[in-house]
C-alpha cells in the first residue's frame, strides 16, 4: 500500500517528495504499487514545472563549465544551450528559487574531470553520476559542499581513491549508492554521521580495513537498506553488537562476505520489518534458531553457502509472506518430508525452494504436489529417496527442476511432465531412475536444459529430443545408450546448443560432420563409446569451442587440419584411439589457450614439435603410449622457457612408452608448479639432473625402464610431496641418499639397478671409513710387496752371473738363446698387430652405454658394497 501522505494533495508538490524516499518505496513496493507511484510522480513534474522560473546565472555557468570539463560521446548533453538550463537534459530547477536542485546523468556515460566550478550548484539535492568512466579519479571534495543533497548516486562510474572526508558533511543525506567503483574505505567514521540516511549501497567494494563497519551501520536509526554484497569485509562477530539502532531495516543482504565467521547473530530477529535477508556465502556456522519465526514480513530468505547445521526450524511455519527460500550448500539434516509438512499450512506462496548439497533425507511424496505455487525447485545432492511422484506434473507454474545426485528410484514417463508447459530446465542425473518415453511423445516444453546423467534411458537416443529446438545443454551420459548411427543430424539443427555430452555409452558409427551451425557450442564430451573413422572436419567452424573430449573410442586417420581454427580450445582429449601421422606443428601455433592437452595411446610418431612450447596456459601434457621419437632433450628445455615468460602453470607432464632419447635437462627444475612427471619406457640416458629437487610440489616421478645413469641426486631427497617414485631398471650407481621420503619407499622403485646399494635394497654400502682403512692397507701391503721383488730380483741376477762365469757349458746355452731373440721377437710383434685389429673391430659395434653421458653430480670412487646375504 502507499501511505496515504503521498496521495494527499500536497504530494503534488515534487520538492516535499523527495528522490530518495521515491526510490525506497519503488524498492520495497510491489508491481502495482511501483506503476502507480511512479504515474504519480511523473504527473506531479508535469505541473511542477510549468511557468518554470529561469535558472541563475552563476549556475548555468558553473554547468558549461562542467560540460565543458567532461566527454559525452553518445550526445546526451546536446540539449544544454540556450539560456535557460532549466529545460536542459537532465537539469532541473526549484520552481520557486529557480536554484538548480537535480543533476541526473546517470548512464549517460560520460568520461572526464568533474570541474571545481560544480560547486557553485549548493542547493543541490539530487546527483546522479552513475555508470559514467571518470578513469579511477577520486570523488571530487566538492561533493561535500552539497549540504542540501538528499540523493548521491556515484555507482559503476569507475571511482577510485579514498572516500574523501568531507563526505560525513551530508548530513540530510538519506539515499547514497556507491557501488561497483574502486573506491577504497579505510575507516566508517564517515557513514556514522550520515544519520538521514535510509538507504546505503556499496557493494563491490573493498572494505578490508574497516574494521569498525557494524559499529558505524549501527548509528543509522532511519537506516531500511543495506547493501554490503561481496564488500570484502574483515573478519567480524556479527554478535558482538548488543542491540540495534537499526531496527525499521528491509533489506539486509551482506552476502559473499566470507570472513564474517560467526553463528547466525540473535540481534537480527529483532529486525520485524526486514522483508529480504541475505547472507549466503559469509562463513556462517551454527544452527538456524527458532528465532527465525520472528521475521513473518520476510520474503527473500538466503543463507546459502555456509557451514549451518541441524534441522530446519518448524518455527519457518511461521514465514507465510516467504517467496524465496534458499539454504543450499550447508550441513542441514533431518527428514525433509517432515519440516516440509510442518510448513505447508503457511508456505503455500512459496516460489523458490532451493534446499540443494545438504544431508537431507526422506522422500518428496505427499507434499510437494501441493506446492503449487513453486517456479523453481532444486533439491540436487543430498540423500533423497523414493519414487518421484507422477502428481509433480500438475505444478503448471515450474519452470526448473533439479533433483539430481540423490537415490530416487522408479519410473520416470511422460505423465511426470503432463502440465509442465513452463519447464525450461529439467535435471533428474545421477538417480537410479529409469526413464521410458513414448517415441511418439511430443513434450509440452521446450527446454533451455536437459540433464539424465547416469540414469537408464536405453536403448535408443531419445526421439523427443529432436523437438527441443531451443536446448542449450544436453546431458544424457552414461545412459545405457548404444546402436549404430543413432546420434540423429537433428542435433545439429539446434543452433542455440551451447553444451553436449554423450559420454560413456555404447553409440558407435561415424560421428556427424554437420557442425558448421552451431557457432555457440562450446563443449563436445563424446568419450568412451565405439565411435569409429575420421574426426568430423565440421569441428573446426565451432569457434566458441572450448572442451572436446573424444577419448576411448575408435576414431583414426589424421586430426583435421580445420581444428586449428578453434582457437578458443583450452580442454583437448583424444586419448585412446587409432590416430596416427605426426604430431601437428598448429597445435602450438594455434591453439595457444590450451590448459590440457592429452593425446596419449594412440600412434603418433615423429618427434614433438617445438612448437607446443608456445603453449603457454598449459597444465598437463600427455603424450604417452605412442610412437614418438627423437631427443627429448630439446622439447622439454623448451617447454621451461614458458617460465621466463612468468607462466608456472606446467603440472603434469607424461612422455611415457615412448621412444625418446636424450637426457634430462637441468632446466626441468624451473617448472615449479609440476606434481607429475613420467618419462618411463624410453631411452633416456645420462644422469638425473639436481635440479629436479627444485620440485617443491612434486607428488609422482617415474623415470623407469630407461638408460639413466650415476648416482641419485641427493636433492631428490628433499622432496617433502613425493609420494611415488620409480627408478627401476635403469643404470644407477652409488649410494641411495637417505632421506624420510626415500626411506619410504619400497625395493620396486630402485630394482634392476645392480650398481645400487643401500636401504631398501639388500646391498649394503661400505662406510667412508672402512674404506679409508682398507685404502691404507692396501697402500702398506703395496709397498711391502715392491720392497720383496726388488731384493728378489737382485738375488736373482747375481745367482745367473756366477754361473755364467763358473761355467761353460752355460754360456754357450746362453748366447745360443740371444740370438733366436730377434725371430721371437717377429712372431710376437705379428700376434699383437692381429689382436689389435680384431680389437677394432669390436670397438666399433654398439653397446647400451653409448647413450650414456657424463655424471654431473658425481660423489666420489664407486662405493664398494657387500651382499647382506
């Protein structure tokens, strides 16, 4: 109802009706109201303005020097010539002062500098400077000479800088919007002195440090809306307030303020006016209170996206005048059948019903159907049970219906849907529902939304399907779907199509090659079914594609060269199929907004282009199982120079079962983002570099089955994330580095490693100082050694020369034996030439270790180990 004040003849006069308490009624009125009121309104202008007096000089001046100052380039201010600024657009006078009183360019659009020479407007009362762009300037301190203003709107006008001080001047200031700006508050003093105020707006902005914001918002008596949506608001006990000054507040919406933490306060059911209540997203935590049946002049009640528990109070019976009910993504328990009846006698009104991602339990048989007025019902991931009821049909006015992920149960038909003509959005996925359709059935509906995950639609694809002309995502996965050729063409006649997933059932044929509508399709998810041939060339002309998952089928031939033109592609996954030739170079070139690119088990060969290091968004790379070849070197130090450009998005990278070469570059350590890296089955040879121990966030490394060689890095040891690692079969040598997360890990991951030792394997190193000491032994038992042939060869020579000179017939034996020297000499010298070529020739036939190379972290002489058996 409109208070009858303002349909007194002094209503007429437009200078009693004040903007701001026009705009609070329009807010808090219904339809009618809100027609008639501004009927009113706009009348009561009419004759306000006739026989209009002239406008003062000094303030038209004031004026053209304002437009003068600023851009309007869409023309709005091309009325403002002529002497009279009175009649300009957007201007408006006292019909009794001729003083100008009302200044509404708000979305106008206008850009540039306010002009100081505003000021001189000081019998202003209403400003509207919305949605203008004055480029992040701060809020002229001009403002705050308007003494007389009762209505400031500076939304959405790209404001930015501190709110100035002069602001707490206003003080008949009662409606004040500055939303959507980049305005910063350090403090809320300001608003505390703002008592007229009956209507505060300031959403979107950032009010971190205001640390005394409910203290403040507490000295506004005459206070009836709030807006602190996503105000980034510190952290708060919204119940250290012992009472309100507030108490004729309407609306209350503090929503996405997520440092607010706290129960819900016991000094908001003391607030009986407030028709909407909004505090979704706010850390809440608790229980909902019986206190809640207090407020019966609600109709807008939010408090979704918290950590509330408990039942649903029967004291909600209460709320009869409730339109809108939302407290999904909580904790809330108890049987909904019960709290449902509990309030049916008085919520028969209600519109929105949104209880989604709760614990509740029970069935919606016996009440729902009553509910007759409800548009939207979304009661998707909690613990439901129970057939759907057929009577659901019979609520004429709904237009949504979510109920997936629950455990209903039953048949599903056409009599579910008998008068649902409004129905746009219909979701029944993840529920043991079986779902039979006439084929002949034409639905009453046409939807926006179609979701039957994992229900049983088998065996056919849907035929009523092909009537829903303005269907924008289709979800009918892993339904049991299969046959050959039976994803209709139809599909691609519905132009409005945005998403489609056929997943995980048993379709087969070629896919359709009639794409070329559907420019606003942006995911195709046609994974694991037996679709076979070529990819459809029509692809390439969705240029809103962003995800197309294609995996686990039979697809072969070549990828398409049109695909490249999908430059939006940020999802692609063709893993496990028949594809084969070259990995295309365009993949770098052109899509470069690729995050996940996954093309592994297939028949790719070649070797990688250097191009994809031109993927800069990339966060997991798979290409393993294939053919692939060549030096990995080169490709994966191209890849870290994606750092250099400050990405550090590179998370999982799988080369596997591969035919790689090269070796591990050292720059590998720059991917500092990267928890998965597998380079098993190749030929990868040389050492691991240190540098992998950089890998702060590294969870699996699996370098298994190559021809790495020296000693493990002791960095790998500081690895806090590894979770798994495999090394085996390689040809590592030394020691293995002691560490928590090394130790851990079991003799698998090290096997086939014969020049390994230490924990866990059975061969167990020698200590450094067994090792000196034998060093020093040996060293000893060397000397000794020389010392015994020196003295034994000195006996032996002057035993021969007293023979030769005591005796004869052994000189002559002797000279006979030098002279054969020369021929003994020839033989030996052709023996050796003969070994030396062979020697050669054995040389020059491959071994396992030519692709070996250097060890860079070496640690010393091999260490000597003894078998612990």
């Amino acid at each position: 109802m409109i208070p009858s004040s303002i349909l007194s003849n002094r209503a007429c006069n437009c200078e009693e009706i004040t903007p701001p308490f026009y705009m609070i009624l329009l807010a808090t009125m219904g339809l009618v109201a809100k027609k008639v009121l501004t009927a009113l309104a706009l009348w009561c202008l009419i004759i306000n303005t006739r026989e209009i007096a002239a406008c003062i000089a000094a303030e038209r001046d004031a004026l053209v020097a304002f437009n003068a100052s600023i851009n309007d380039p869409h023309g709005k201010l091309s009325s403002w010539r002529g002497e009279n600024c009175c009649n300009w657009s957007g201007v408006r006078c006292s019909k009794k002062t001729g003083h100008v009183i009302l200044l509404d360019l708000g979305r106008y659009a206008i850009e540039g500098e306010i002009d100081p020479s505003l000021s001189a407007l000081t019998n202003l009362v209403y400003l509207n400077l919305s949605q203008g762009d004055f480029d992040g300037a701060s809020i002229p301190e001009l403002i705050g000479s308007f003494k007389m203003l009762t209505y400031l709107d500076l939304s959405s006008a790209h404001f930015g800088g501190p709110v100035p001080p002069r602001l707490d001047n206003l003080s008949r200031l009662q409606y004040l919007d500055l939303s959507s700006s980049h305005i910063t508050v350090d403090n809320f003093h300001w608003v505390s002195e703002l008592t007229s105020l009956r209507y505060l707006d300031l959403n979107w902005l950032y009010l971190a440090a205001s640390l005394d914001w409910l203290q403040a918002v507490n000295m506004l008596p005459l206070l009836q809306l709030l807006y602190l949506n996503d105000a980034s608001l510190p952290f708060t006990n919204l119940n250290n307030l012992p009472h309100v000054n507030f108490t004729t507040l309407k609306i209350l919406d503090l929503k996405s303020n997520t440092n607010l933490n706290s129960s819900l306060p016991s000094w908001i059911w003391n607030l009986s006016s407030l028709s909407e209540l909004d505090l979704s997203s706010c850390g809440l935590s608790g229980k909902i209170p019986d206190e809640l049946g207090k407020l019966t002049s609600l109709k807008f009640l939010a408090l979704a996206d918290n950590k509330l528990k408990g039942q649903i109070p029967r004291s909600a019976n209460r709320l009869c005048k409730l339109v809108n009910l939302d407290l999904s993504r909580n904790l809330l328990s108890g049987d909904i059948t019960e709290t449902a009846k509990s309030l049916l006698p008085c919520m028969k009104g209600l519109q929105i019903l949104d209880l989604a991602d709760n614990k509740l339990k029970g069935n919606i048989s016996g009440w729902l159907e009553q509910m007759e007025s409800l548009r939207v019902l979304d009661l998707s991931k909690n613990s439901l049970s129970g057939a759907v009821p057929a009577c659901i049909g019979n609520l004429s006015n709904l237009t949504n219906l979510d109920i997936s992920f629950n455990s209903f149960k039953g048949t599903v038909s056409e009599l579910h849907f008998l008068n649902l003509s409004r129905l746009h959005t219909l979701v029944l996925s993840s529920n043991s529902l079986k779902i039979i359709m006439n084929h002949r059935w034409v639905p009453p509906f046409q939807l926006r939304e179609l979701g039957m995950h994992s229900c049983l639609v088998r065996p056919r694809f849907p035929t009523w399907l092909q009537s829903q002309t303005r269907i924008e995502k289709i979800d009918v996965g892993n339904t049991g779907i299969s046959g050959d050729g039976v994803i209709p063409t139809s599909l691609c006649e519905m132009i409005k199509m945005e998403v489609i997933d056929l997943s995980n059932n048993n379709l087969s044929g070629e896919l359709p090659n009639c794409w070329h509508k559907n420019s606003d399709l942006y995911i195709i998810d046609f994974s694991s079914n037996n679709f076979w041939g070529q990819r459809p060339s029509t692809i390439g002309s969705l240029s809103s594609l962003v995800t197309l998952h294609l995996s686990k089928n039979n697809l072969s031939g070549l990828l398409p060269t049109s695909l490249q033109s999908c430059n939006r592609l940020m999802f692609l996954d063709l893993e496990e199929n028949n594809l084969s030739g070259n990995i295309p170079k365009w993949i770098g070139d052109g899509l470069q907004n690729l995050v996940f690119l996954r093309l592994g088990l297939n028949q790719f060969s070649g070797e990688i282009p250097e191009e994809l290091s031109q993927l800069h968004a990339l966060q997991y790379l798979d290409f393993g199982n294939n053919k692939l070849s060549g030096p990995v070197t080169h490709f994966l130090g191209n890849l870290t120079m994606l750092i250099f450009r400050k990405y550090y998005l590179l998370k999982s990278i799988d080369l596997s079962a591969n035919q790689l070469t090269g070796r591990v570059p050292s720059e590998i350590g720059f991917l500092s983002a990267l928890y998965s890296f597998n380079l098993s089955r190749n030929h990868i040879g040389g050492s691991i570099p240190d540098e992998i121990g950089n890998l702060r966030n590294l969870e699996s490394v699996d370098l298994s089955w190559n021809n790495l060689s020296c000693s493990i890095p002791r960095s790998l040891a500081s690895l806090t994330s590894l979770g798994y690692l495999n090394l085996s079969y390689n040809d590592l040598s030394g020691k293995i580095p002691s560490g928590i997360e090394l130790e851990t890990f079991g003799e698998d991951s090290y096997l086939g490693n014969v020049n390994l030792c230490g924990n866990p394997l059975p061969r167990i190193c020698l200590p450094i100082s067994s090792k000196r000491r034998h060093h020093k032994l040996n060293l000893h038992f060397d000397i000794v050694t020389y010392l015994c042939m020196l003295l034994g060869f000195a006996s032996g020579f002057a035993i021969v020369l007293i023979i030769l000179i005591s005796s004869a017939a052994a000189r002559k034996a002797y000279f006979e034996f030098t002279d054969n020297i020369p021929n003994k000499l020839q033989k030996v010298g052709l023996k050796l030439h003969l070994n030396r070529a062979l020697a050669a020739r054995n040389l020059s036939m491959p071994t396992k270790s030519q692709n070996s190379l250097t060890c860079y972290h070496f640690e010393g002489p091999p260490t000597p180990w003894q078998s612990s058996t």
